[in-house]
C-alpha cells in the first residue's frame, strides 16, 4: 500500500488522540510534550525523508503545539480551552495537509502559501508561550532566569524558522538573527517588570518580533524603504498604544 494514501488520517487520528489525552489528563503534561515531538519528527520524516532539513518541517507544529497547550493550561475558562484545543487541532491538520501538497503534489501547490501560514502561526505561537510564561510567573512565581531559558530556546527555534521558510542564507542573516533575539529577550524583561495582563504582555511580545523579523524580511530582499519602515514602526507604536490603554480595563 501507497504510505501516501494513510498519511493524512494517520496525522489526523494520531493528533486527535493527543489533544484527547491532555484534554483530560493535563496532569501528564511531561510525557504529553515528549509525544509531540516525537509525533511530529516522525510525521516529517515520513513526509519527506529523501531531504537533509526534513526535521525543519516538525519544528513549527512542535512549538505552535506546545505553546498552545501551556497557554491553555493557564486558563481558567472550560470554554476557552475547548476552543484553543479545537482550534490548535484544526490547524496542525491544516498545516500537515498543506505540507503533503508541497512534498507529493507540487502542481496543486499555491506559490508562499509556506511562507503566509509560518507568518500567522508563528505570531499565534510566540503569543500563547509569552502570554503563558508570563502567567506561570503570576501565579507559580516562577523565577525570571529560567523563563528567560526557555524564552531564548524559544526563540532561536522561531528565528531558525523564519530564515529556513524565508530560505535566507544562514551566512548573511546570522547578525539579524542574534539582534533580533536579544531585542526580544530584552523586551520579555522590560515586559515583566510591568503590572500588565499576561494576555497583554503575550501581545506586546508577539507584535514586536511579528513586526521586527518582517522588516529584516524586508530589508533583505531589498524592499524596504525609508517611507514602508515609518509607517510598519508607527504602525506597531499606535497598536502598542491602544492595547496599553485600554488594558487598564482587562
């Protein structure tokens, strides 16, 4: 049998029986991460084995995954968290779906259709793991060091993503990589000195590096005017402005 032809249910029933196992036994949260990866690694290498970068492909369900459910886990409402499962689960089928386009049927395949779901996945991901470290913080008073750890893990993974879907040369965008992550980190502390909601705080982080990585994007491929980074640079102030004000009533 054609392993082409189960792949896709195969992805959907394996999935499905994760987000049931931690829907009802959050408890076992350890052991639910290490079957994601493993899940997702096996999934890419079975996509696309015959390419030296297959594990690139498991990277960004790993991270969306993970920060999904710890940003679940912080939440009090048994509807939101229906909801955020659910929808987590909607959209890793979606993303493994579009994947088996691009490996077996190319032809069908909508040109940076990659590259528009990485830039929508990418800022839900680093909004649910920032939003959800800085929960855990709140409420466990989890010392800021070792968030700081897992944030900068975090982030090198999200960085290496956004230059191997945007296929940048590692050898010209390492500089922006590493300024882009200490930008972030710096602003993950700044961020938690502040008494703002951890949805808030989420926000601010998930704009900044949504907005800072889209301009090096820019700037690279040599698009990037004087006039376009005024406007995205005052675009994200006014944005960080009205969420600022109006978090006083959250």
């Amino acid at each position: 049998m054609d392993s082409k032809i189960i792949f896709l249910p195969t992805i959907i029933l394996s999935n499905l029986a994760l987000f049931v196992w931690w829907y009802f036994r959050s408890s076992d949260f350890i052991f639910i991460l290490l079957a994601i990866i493993l899940i997702n690694l096996a999934t890419a290498w079975w996509i696309n084995s015959s390419r030296r970068d297959w594990w690139s492909f498991a990277l960004l369900p790993i991270i969306f995954t993970i920060s999904a459910l710890s940003y679940a886990l912080i939440i009090s409402n048994a509807s939101v968290v229906l909801a955020i499962v659910v929808l987590a689960y909607i959209i890793l089928v979606v993303y493994w779906r579009l994947i088996f386009v691009y490996v077996f049927r190319h032809f069908s395949y909508r040109p940076f259709s990659l590259e528009r779901l990485f830039y929508y996945l990418s800022f839900i991901s680093i909004f649910f793991f920032s939003a959800a470290a800085y929960g855990i913080k709140t409420f466990l008073d989890v010392p800021l060091w070792q968030l700081i750890g897992v944030i900068l893990l975090f982030q090198i993974i999200l960085t290496y993503l956004w230059s191997w879907v945007h296929k940048i040369d590692l050898t010209i965008v390492w500089p922006y990589s590493i300024a882009l992550i200490v930008m972030i980190i710096e602003l993950f502390i700044v961020v938690s000195l502040l008494s703002l909601n951890f949805n808030i705080s989420g926000f601010v982080i998930a704009s900044s590096w949504h907005g800072l990585s889209f301009l090096i994007t820019e700037h690279l491929g040599g698009r990037l005017t004087h006039q376009r980074s005024r406007f995205i640079i005052s675009l994200i102030i006014i944005i960080w402005l009205a969420v600022l004000i109006t978090a006083r009533w959250f």
